[in-house]
C-alpha cells in the first residue's frame, strides 16, 4: 500500500464511520445490539403498523413481526399486546401504541381551529400536556397529531383539524402540541411522542376537497407548507406521518426530494417518518407506481420507515432485497429509527407505563383547562350592545339545534372523548337560571342542523314573544367537518337561515352562537343578528364556557385564524395574498344591481374583484372584538435602519380603555415593498395576548430576527432582501398605523 491508498483507505474508513451512525449513548448502543440479533423477517416486521381489531396481530406480534398497533384504546389489551411482544417474542421488542389523539383525550378541548383562535400557545401546550395525560393513562404513547396543514378553503372538512391559514400559526401551535405532547422526557410515563402530520401541503387540496391534487410552485411550497415542519422538529418532534395527497405530480409518500432530501438531509431529522393509512399503495391509485411493489420500492428509497395499514413493505421488501434493490442498510435505518423512538419512550425499560400512577380521565384540572381554552377559542364577531346579557333580562329563549348537541360540540376527529361528559350551553343556563331565578324558554328548532323543516314554529314564536333576549345557538353538526367531510357551499345548512329570520322578526335582542367546524359564510342573516360569538366545536366544557362568556363572567378574547368570506365563490380568501398589478379600492364598483344596462366596456373600472361579491372578507384574519376596549399607542420601530441578520425592535403601549378586565392579542405585520419576488400585502410576525384590568396600561417590545422577515427568491435561495419594508402593530389584519424600517446592505 503506497502513501496515498493508504490516506485514501485513512478517508474510506472515516467516511463510512460518518455514514454508519456511531452510538453515542445507551440508548443507540442498545439498538445497535438488537439490529445485529435480528433476522431480516423481523426487522421488516418493525416497519409494519396494523389496526387493533387486524384479526392475526397476536399471531404476528409473538413471532417478533409487528412495530406498531393503532386504534387499540382499551388499557387490558394494550397489556396484552404489550406482554406478548415483551414476554413471547424472540427480542422482546415492545409496540408503538398510536391513536389519533387530536383535541383531547377522554376531555376534549375544542377543535385545533378553535385553539388556534385563542392565540394562546400556553394553553394549546397545557391542553397537549394533558391530552397526553390522558391517552397515556390507557396504553397510548404515539399521538396522530399536530396537524399543521396551512389551508386557505375553508371548503376543506380538515381545517377543523389545522391551526388556520398562517404558517406562524401553524408553527406555534403546532410546536406548542410537541411540547405538551413530550414535555422534556419522553421516557417520563405520563408523555407520549407526537407525529406531525401530513407531511406536506394536504390542506392545499385542489377546491377544498380532501385528497385531491395538490400544484403549488416550489417558493410557496418553502415558504408557507414546510416552515410549520421545521418549527415542530426543532420543537423536538419524535414522528411525522406523511400525506395521501400528491405535490406537484409525485405523492407525498414517495416524495424523494421532500422527505429524504428536505427532511432527511437539511433538516437532519432522525426521527420516525409513518405513511397515513394507506398512502403507500394509493400510489398506485395515483398512478405513480405501476404495482404495490414499485410504491414500496419508492417510499423506501423517500426514507419511509413505517407502513400503516397496507402491506407492501411486508411483501415486496425481501424481493427488493434480493434484488439488490434495496439495501439492507436501508432497511436498517428505517428499523434502527422505530427502535430508538421505543427506546426514548423508555418502553424498553417499561413497555407498561400506563399501570403507574395517574390521575383519572376528566380529572377537574383537566376539565378547567378545557373551559378555559373553550372560552378563549371564541370570537365575538358582532355585538350591537346585546352581550353580555344585562342583569334585568330574566327571560331567555334558548333556541336552535346546537344549544343541547353534546356529541356535536366536541367536533371532529374525537374517537374517545364521550357525549355524557360534555356539559352543552343548555344545561348550564339551566343550573344558572335555578341559582338566579330566570326563565329558559327551549326550542330545539332543528332536529339536526341540516334538517329543512322547523318544528314548532309557533310554541318558539310565542316564547321568543315573552322572553326578554334570545340566544340562537346554529351552525353545524361534527360530521360535517373532518377527513373527507368537505362541503361545497358553506352557508349555515337546513333550515337555519330562515329561523333567524323569523327569530329576528320578533325584534327582541338576539345573539347567535355559532357552532362549526369551518368558518361558515352567514352574511344573509348577519343583519338580523345583535351579536355574534364564533365558538368553533368548543369541547366537553362549551357550555360553561359560553355561559360565562354571554353572561359577561368573562370577555371573548379570540381573534380568527382564517379570514372569514361572504362567499364561497370568493374562496380562496387570505390575509397574507399579493397585491397583484391592479388591486381593488374603496372605489371599485361593488352593486351587480346598479350597473346600468349596456354600460360600455370599461365604466365600472378595471380592479381585481368581483362585480358581485367585492374584495373584502366577511370578517379578516385577526378579528375579534372584546366587551372592553383597547388602545395600542407609542408604537415605535427602535430600529428604524437595520441589516439582514439583526434583530428588529418595536416598542408600544396597549392600554384598556374600556370599562372590564380583558385580554387583547396585538399582532404584528411587516411588509417588504419591493423584492425579487412579489411579496404579500402583509404577513404577520409576532402576537402578544395581554390581559389588562380596566384602565391599566403596559408596554411591551416584538423582537425577531430579520431572518425571519426572508423568502425563498427566483434562484430558491432564502434570502432576506434590503430594501423599505411597512410595519403595522395591530389588533387584525386589516387595522393599525403603518410606520417602516429599512434593511440596508
Ligand atoms: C387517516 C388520517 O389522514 C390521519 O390523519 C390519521 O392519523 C390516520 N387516518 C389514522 O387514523
């Protein structure tokens, strides 16, 4: 060997110690000691997630060829998948128990669009915190959660499950869910390992239907899809779950440059990436794979580690193998993954944590966070002086089909929380009117919220005569939100728009609660309405919760997620869109009636709006109103002239001018004027919920780094350009006095 095979042998051996990872623990010392005891059978066995009620998963789990089971929420035979894997297989290898674990346990919280309106994060962590409590009480230790797909349709029966249309949002909740999720160990007992899920862009389904293609140029994709990934990971995220959907013509969960070139190998992520149910063969349905065999060939070379559902990696992967195809090294990367997320649960040293020491489901703790998130997940989107309810109406009319749904109120994807735990609106105004002495006139109205026939008009016409206020609690039932429940007209559904109608006609002070999955369009009765409380699906506790919040205990301090349109047909409608070459106005021409008859070509100008529907939302991103009132003032950008990479410092003051103890969520938006790419009309930033006794007043400074302020430019390098750039420290989208700062070279 002469010097320089030897240098060159010297640099062979260290890069392959670089490709083969060396143990730096206990932990990977201990995989890498099983890895060597296992047969090829096994190992592939580790990538095999099957449903609870599989009828041969004893069989499979005692010969060592199972990884994980979903769907099994009953603690006796989580027990007993456990101790035949432990006890009867040849390694003793422990399962991942995955459950979809969305809002909540057996305490549910409201749905994730709702925690998303009360701009919280604290609490969205407290929630995660104690919905992992909960599941893991009973075996689980893998939520199906967070879902961070930004969506702009609100068609989408999946926006119940997202965190809105902003992708900060959607990071911040999202890291906020890993956090309560896993705490800082997860090998403690009471945590389990989070999956953020579908990796990527599923809620950019074409028109809003769940499944459906996905284009999206390859700036946006970067810009607005992955950055929520990126903020879960680094949040410490053990798992993501792919998507069903295809991206620009290749599925998700075959998607090379995605998840082993973005995910993989930018991010450095080492975690488990699991394939949604099914995924994997649908990419044959897609047309992308001609047989299961080539799909399970591409997912493997995508880094896909755990099938769910389907079987191709069981089947095709030993022939791929032998083939020469795939790579045993490959397979035990994947294998080599699952089993270091088992071993950070600690389920190694104890595959049954759940038999230690918990508090029980729906312990009161957990039932007060759950009211306190369902209050401040809801909206005040109007109120002409009707709310809170003033101490002489001692008459109420409670009318609608949602004022006693407790299996509606707790929303979609809700697979163990139970209807006789949710207390409905119903039932609390009933325990408040026996301690106070009023009068609660019930009509459901409605049977369900999409029947098209009122019963009883006349008994509810006669009552809401006598009573001094009506609440109309409307919107929709759960099923018509969540996978796959997409709808194309998302106006209140059934008969409920004509019984504002007639409710209203009685001219008593009426304020409608509104229960839905999705923002609704309802700007028909809008005008009938004095007040309106946006409460989403609000969980096991909605109904003291909007107790409180009608009778003035408390004041609404939720702001939307996702811009509410007047339309369907103006969806998608989005705060953060560009301003296009020519933006509509105040003076665009709004009244399809008034347009005179023949009027030439170009008298009613030449904008991008719509000649029947405008431009504007029904209500932006951002809106709420409170019962008091604020004021932001003394904002000043203390860094007027800055370079990319420091930090922009902008101070105000936020005072409560109004007359009770309330919390205001003070937003802020930049705007960069000009780049190499057209950038939005604002984006926002930072938030700040800041609760202020009547009168008080407070200072406080956003801080964030430039860096945050970038985007990924026409060559795909993320850059944050120089240049003049609007600020606006607001409390919505669409309000707060524009100053600027300059980022200078
Ligand atoms: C399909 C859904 O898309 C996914 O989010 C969920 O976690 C799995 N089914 C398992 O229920």
């Amino acid at each position: 060997m002469n010097k320089y095979t030897k240098i060159l042998a010297v640099v062979l051996v260290a890069a392959l110690k670089a490709c083969t990872p060396q143990p730096q623990s206990t932990a990977d010392a201990r995989v890498e000691a099983l890895l060597k005891q296992m047969t090829l059978e096994e190992k592939i066995g580790q990538l095999m997630q099957k449903n609870g009620d599989h009828p041969q998963l004893h069989d499979l789990i005692r010969a060592g060829k199972l990884g994980s089971v979903l769907n099994e929420p009953n603690p006796e035979k989580v027990y007993e998948l456990q101790r035949l894997a432990v006890e009867e297989s040849r390694l003793g290898i422990p399962l991942l128990i995955g459950r979809d674990v969305i809002h909540g346990f057996r305490t549910i919280f409201p749905i994730p669009l709702g925690q998303a309106a009360s701009w919280n994060p604290a609490l969205v962590e407290e929630g995660a915190r104690i919905a992992a409590l909960e599941a893991a009480s009973q075996g689980i230790n893998w939520s199906f959660a967070p879902m961070i797909d930004v969506t702009r349709d609100p068609r989408w029966g999946r926006i119940a499950e997202s965190y809105g249309e902003d992708h900060l949002l959607n990071g911040i909740f999202g890291a906020a869910t890993v956090r309560g999720f896993q705490g800082s160990d997860l090998a403690a007992p009471h945590t389990i390992a989070a999956c953020v899920k579908h990796y990527a862009a599923y809620g950019w389904a074409e028109g809003g239907r769940d499944y459906n293609t996905v284009s999206i140029p390859e700036n946006e994709l970067h810009d607005i899809i992955l950055p929520p990934f990126k903020m879960c990971i680094d949040a410490g995220a053990a798992s993501v779950m792919t998507a069903f959907n295809e991206i620009n013509g290749i599925p998700a969960t075959g998607h090379i440059p995605l998840l082993r070139d973005v995910l993989r190998h930018q991010w450095g992520f080492e975690g488990v990436v699991l394939s949604d149910w099914e995924s994997l063969t649908q990419m044959v349905t897609h047309g992308f794979t001609p047989s299961n065999k080539e799909a399970a060939y591409m997912a493997m070379q995508a880094t896909m580690d755990m099938e769910m559902a389907s079987t191709a990696y069981e089947t095709y992967l030993p022939e791929l193998i032998s083939e020469g195809r795939i790579s045993i090294k490959q397979i035990d990367d994947a294998v080599r993954r699952i089993l270091r997320m088992k071993f950070d649960l600690g389920l190694f040293d104890n595959p049954y944590p759940f038999l230690g020491d918990f508090p029980p489901l729906l312990a009161p703790d957990h039932l007060a966070a759950a009211k306190q998130m369902a209050m401040e997940s809801v909206v005040l989107l109007k109120n002409e002086g009707v709310l809170p309810l003033s101490t002489g109406i001692r008459r109420i009319a409670v009318i609608g089909p949602l004022a006693d749904a407790p299996h509606d109120q707790m929303g979609t994807w809700v697979f163990d929380g139970k209807k006789e735990n949710s207390v409905t609106p119903l039932q609390s105004l009933r325990e408040l009117a026996a301690e106070q002495g009023l009068e609660i006139y019930y009509h459901r109205a409605l049977e369900l919220s999409r029947s098209r026939q009122i019963t009883n008009l006349p008994a509810i016409m006669r009552d809401v005569q006598r009573a001094d206020a009506v609440l109309l609690f409307i919107g929709e039932e759960s099923i018509l939100s969540g996978e796959s429940h997409c709808l194309a007209n998302i106006d209140l559904p059934g008969a409920q728009e004509e019984l504002v109608q007639r409710i209203a006609a009685a001219g008593k002070p009426t304020a409608a609660i509104i229960m839905a999955g999705r923002p609704v369009t309802f700007e028909k009765v809008e005008p009938y309405l004095g007040a309106v409380l946006y409460a989403w699906h609000p969980g096991t506790m909605g109904g003291p919760a909007l107790v409180d919040l009608i009778f003035g205990k408390a004041s609404p301090s939720g702001k939307l997620p996702v811009t509410f349109p007047r339309h369907v047909g103006q969806i998608p409608m989005y705060y953060n869109h560009k301003n296009t070459g020519k933006p509509a106005s105040d003076q665009t021409w709004e009244r399809l009636d008034d347009i005179p008859a023949e009027a030439p070509q170009l008298s009613i100008g030449n904008t991008s709006h719509y000649l029947d529907y405008g431009f504007e939302p029904m209500y932006p991103f951002g809106y709420g109103l409170s019962y008091s009132s604020f004021q932001i003032s003394n904002v000043t950008v203390e860094t007027p002239r800055l370079k990319a990479g420091e930090n922009l410092r902008v101070s105000f003051t936020l005072t409560n001018t109004g007359q009770m103890e309330a919390a205001e969520v003070v937003q802020l938006y930049t705007r960069q004027l000009f780049g190499s790419r057209t950038r939005p009309v604002r984006e926002l930033r930072a938030f700040e919920k800041i609760t202020l006794a009547p009168g008080q007043q407070q200072q406080h400074v956003f801080e964030i780094n430039t860096r945050e302020l970038g985007f990924h430019n026409p060559d795909m390098v993320f850059v944050t350009e120089p240049g003049t750039y609007h600020l606006w420290v607001s409390n919505c989208s669409q309000s707060g006095t524009q100053q600027s700062f300059e980022i200078i070279r």
